[in-house]
C-alpha cells in the first residue's frame, strides 16, 4: 500500500513517516524544502517538493497513492491571518479536492482542538462540541478547515477527522512544552495561574497510534475523534518538567504573565521581528486557561488507549532536545 503524508519533514509528520516505514508501506512525501527532500529520500522515502497552496503540484502528489495522511500546516501561535488561511484552509482544500479527483481510499486529516477554540472552559470537550468562531489566526484556520472536511465528507471523500490536544515529544520546538522549557533553562521559573487547571497534552508516539488506527478502522470513515494522553493538572505537568530539569515552577497571578507579556507583543508588533515572540498573551492564555477533552470516543469506537505517561514522555522528550542541542 502506498501512502502520501504532507508535511512529511514537521513534528508529527516526521514520527508518522518513521512508524509507516516500519510498518513497510511505500512512501511518498510532501515538504515545501529541498533539503528536506534529500533527508526523505534518505530514509527510503519518495520525495515530492510543492506547495499546498498550488493545486496542481497537490494533484500530482496525491496521484497513484491509496491513502492520504495530511499534516501540512502552518503551526503557530503567531502571524498573518492571510497564510495561515492559505495554507491551513486553501491547502487543506486542495488535498480534500486532489483525493476526490484521484479516488483515494482513505484521508486522514490531523486537525487540532484548537478548531474548538483554546479558551477557558470548566469541563470537558467532545466531538459535539461547537468549532469555534475565534478571531486568532490558527483556531479559525482549523475551524475552518474542518467545516470544509464535512463539506468533502458529504461529498463523497472517505475522510476521518483527528484532533489531537497539544501534542509533545521529540522534534517538538514551535509552541508548548519546549518553550517552557526554555525558560527553565535559562532560570526564569515563572508560570501563570495557580495550577489547578486541567492541561491535556498527547506524547508524539501515541498521537501516532491513533493515527494509524484512524487508517485502518473501517468505522472512523466519516467520524471525528479527539485523541489525546493522561488528562492531568498543569500543576502536575509542568512540575514534572521541572523536576526532570533540576528546578521546581513558582506560580505566579495571570496579572504578572500579562506583564512579562506585554513588551514581547509590543515589539514584535512594531518591528520586522522573525517568529513568533517567546512570551505572548496567547500563550499566558493557553498556560492558564482550563483546556480538557473527552477522549472515549476515540477508546470506543477505535481501541485508542495512550501507552505513554508524563513523566517517560517528558524524560525521552528532553534527552532528545539535549541530545541534539535544543536545550
């Protein structure tokens, strides 16, 4: 069997493409660097160098494979509105309209919980749960994406629906765990809230599990299913992290998070600063915020059950960062 995976060189893709070769399925694999393509062919890996947002380059992708795993996105807390729907809705477009044309047998789609919104909320999400209407430039991408996926669904497309919750693990370096972990490092122990609120994350091999149970499960056809880890406190998580890293988590009024916040939204506002700022009000947001998600769809109807608790998880994440001078 012969699969396409976008996106195949990021965080999640690169652990995806390692368990698919394993598993000897023939490869194809869809990054917009050179480079990267050389390291894909590497591995035994078919390369292909295009664009989500050029429709052909898409088409010509998808042509010849039975399964298409997308993961291309742009993943980011920070950025224009613009690329983010370019790539995140135009191109996820693209691929759902590509695999229609090409009459693939299955797509498994990862979008994210963002598409619900990260906002404060005191219980738990299901997949019932309404897809949000924020303004922040990644949620409404996902949101959007997705609303395009049951417009495809109802078309006919053979697709499932993945959202993951935050997901970390080795390679991760965009947003979550390896910011935090940064700060650590450099002594500033500093975290918002007190705590008490719920952090839900996935480690990067489980999330992986649930990806390949979404490609052979003929009952996720059509569905969409919240995959995500020990659901624990922030408190215990973050404390985990610092206790591997020889340090321990002062929490800190929300208050003094927009405070440390504010100069960081100033400046790379006003100037051509690359990336995303290291502090920001979203992500004193995210820290604080009670964020849960109701995963026994998934357990049911799938068999997902995450294998990896935090403290392995946070314990192989970190000696990988260290390992490869991250952190």
């Amino acid at each position: 069997m012969k699969a396409l995976v976008t996106g195949a060189t990021g965080f999640i893709g690169s652990h995806l493409v390692e368990r698919l070769l394993s598993e000897g399925f023939k490869l194809r694999g869809m990054t917009t660097s050179p480079a990267k393509a050389q390291d894909l062919e590497k591995k035994g890996v078919e390369p292909f160098v295009g664009d989500l947002r050029d429709y052909r380059a898409v088409r010509e992708a998808v042509r010849g494979v039975d399964l298409v795993f997308h993961l291309g996105a742009i993943m980011s807390d920070w950025g224009p509105w613009r690329l983010f729907y370019e790539v995140n809705v135009l191109g996820t477009a693209n691929v759902f309209k590509a695999a229609l044309e090409e009459k693939v047998e299955r797509v498994i789609y990862t979008s994210s919980v963002a598409a619900t919104g990260l906002e404060d909320y005191p219980g738990l999400k299901d997949e019932s749960f309404p897809l949000t209407s924020s303004s922040h430039p990644y949620c409404r991408s996902k949101a959007e994406a997705e609303r395009l996926a049951q417009e495809f669904i109802a078309k006919g497309l053979p697709l499932v629906i993945l959202r993951p919750v935050y997901v970390y693990g080795p390679r991760e370096r965009n947003v979550g765990v390896y910011t935090v972990a940064k700060l650590l490092k450099v002594g500033f122990r500093l975290l918002p809230g007190d705590g008490q609120n719920y952090h839900h994350r996935i480690y990067v091999k489980d999330l992986v599990d649930g990806i390949m149970l979404a490609a052979t499960r003929k009952e996720a056809i059509g569905q969409t299913y919240i995959l995500g880890g020990p659901l624990r406190k922030a408190c215990e998580f973050w404390g985990t992290l610092a206790r591997l890293m020889g340090t321990s988590i002062i929490w800190a009024p929300i208050q003094v998070g927009w405070a440390f916040a504010l100069p960081f939204e100033i400046a790379y506002r006003l100037l051509p600063l690359k990336g995303p700022p290291l502090i920001s009000f979203f992500r004193i947001r995210v820290l604080a915020n009670n964020n849960a998600w109701d995963c026994s769809k998934a357990q049911r109807e799938l068999g997902f059950t995450p294998r990896t608790d935090i403290e392995e998880g946070l314990r192989e994440t970190l000696s990988w960062w260290k390992e490869h001078g991250w952190l």
